[in-house]
C-alpha cells in the first residue's frame, strides 16, 4: 500500500517506519525535507521510505495520515492541497490541545466540536477517521504492554473507511479495536487526552493507555 504521512514528528516517523517495516511505501510529508530528524530518519529506516511536501505526500497516499501539531492540522491540510486528499482516507491523529495555561493542557476546539469534524467539513468528499491520538506514539506502532494489549478506539462517518484503518491496526498489533460511531465520537476521542496526560501525571508514566473490560 502507498501511505501519506503529512507531519514529520515523533508521529509521522513512528507511524511511516512500522508501515515501511510491513512493506508499504511510504513517503512522509514536511515542510522541509533537510530537517535533521527527517535525514536521520530516511537514512536509518529499512523499506521503502521517501520525504517530500505536504503536497507530495497526500499526492502519494492511497492513505493518508495527518500528524502535526494540532494547532496547524487546518492549516497542514490546506497546504496539502484538498484535491490532492480527494476521497481517500484520512486518518486524524492529530490532538488539538491548547496549553496557554500550562500542564495539563485543555482542548482548543472544546467539547460541542473536535479537529476531526473539522477537518471533515474542509474535505467533505474525504473518509476522515479519528485514530491512533489516544496512545503515545510508541505504543501505537507497539501495542503490547506488560498488563496486554490496549483497546484502540475509532470514529469516522464512513464504514469501510473504519474498515480500512481497523485492518491497518490489527496489522500493526491492535487486538481490540472498538468503533464509536460517527465522526462526532472525535470530540471523546480528542478529549480523553488531557486525561491521559493527568493519569500520567499521576501514575509517574508516559506508558498508560486503557483497555475497555467487557462480563
Ligand atoms: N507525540 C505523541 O506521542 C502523540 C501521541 C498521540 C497524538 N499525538 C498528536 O499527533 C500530532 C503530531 O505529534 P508529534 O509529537 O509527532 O509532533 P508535533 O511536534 O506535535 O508536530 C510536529 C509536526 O507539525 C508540523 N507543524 C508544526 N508547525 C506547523 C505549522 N505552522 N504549519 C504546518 N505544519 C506545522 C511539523 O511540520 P514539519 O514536518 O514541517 O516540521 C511537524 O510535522 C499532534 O497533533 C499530537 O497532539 C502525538
């Protein structure tokens, strides 16, 4: 498969090695493609890696993942060029977390919206899927924790486009991957993430994530 990473962080590059290590083609996209992270990490990356524009990277995409900063994702997907996105599938892992007061951070979008309806609104012909945001991005390449494998939680509009991102999950390891709904579910999605910073906080570990226990 042909994945569009648009972001170069810790994200985009943990995302872009787990698929190229799987065998997918993967180009990560950036704003600037001599930036030392994303040199380091096309030199040390096995498979089939690249690194371009936004542009080129949701050119290049049959998927495509949005991994900036959430306070750019707009701005990330307008640079992209919304006709190069088109209808594929987007997968939002983006956070839009507000920290003008410090830690733990608040959300900027609030609790009525979230960056995912966002960003569907912008795009509307594309299959946006809020996924991956809930867990550090260590874990979401290497789901297995010593008390088990996490649940991943998913939201998007269009069925087959959760589809797609539960069987990239389960590749990737995700054994409980549970679907909320429409894209609204976002808003939880986005929010349980300045709780997880406060269980961080509390239990002294950027290693939490939670599982949903079913009698
Ligand atoms: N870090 C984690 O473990 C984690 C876990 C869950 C969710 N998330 C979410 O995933 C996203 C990425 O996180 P991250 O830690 O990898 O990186 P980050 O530091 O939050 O964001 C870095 C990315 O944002 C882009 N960016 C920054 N300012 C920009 C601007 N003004 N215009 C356009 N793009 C801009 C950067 O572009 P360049 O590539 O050009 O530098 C880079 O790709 C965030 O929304 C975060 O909340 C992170």
């Amino acid at each position: 498969m042909k994945v569009g990473i648009i972001g170069s962080g810790d994200v985009g590059r943990a995302l872009g090695a787990k698929f190229a290590s799987l065998g997918h083609d993967v180009k990560i996209g950036t704003r600037d493609v001599k930036k030392k992270e994303v040199v380091k990490w096309l030199k040390e990356t096995k498979g089939k890696v690249s690194a371009g524009s936004f542009p080129d990277a949701a050119a290049h995409g049959e998927v495509v993942f949005l991994c900036t900063v959430g306070s750019a994702a707009e701005t990330a997907v307008e640079m992209a060029g919304p006709e190069r996105i088109g209808s594929k599938v987007l997968v939002d892992v983006t956070n839009p977390l507000d920290f003008s007061k410090g830690m733990p951070p608040g959300l900027f979008v609030g609790t009525s919206e979230s960056m995912a309806e966002r960003l569907q609104a912008k795009l509307p012909k594309a299959k946006v899927v809020k996924a991956f945001n809930i867990v550090n991005n260590a874990q979401m390449v290497a789901p297995k924790m010593k008390d088990g494998t996490p649940t991943m939680i998913i939201a998007g509009n269009d069925v087959r486009a959760k589809k797609k991102v539960s069987s990239i999950l389960r590749e990737f390891g995700w054994e409980d991957v549970i679907d909320a709904g429409d894209i609204a579910g976002a808003r939880w999605l986005e929010a349980w993430v300045p709780l997880w910073v406060r269980l961080c906080q509390a239990t002294g570990s950027w290693n939490v994530a939670m599982r949903i226990l079913r009698k």
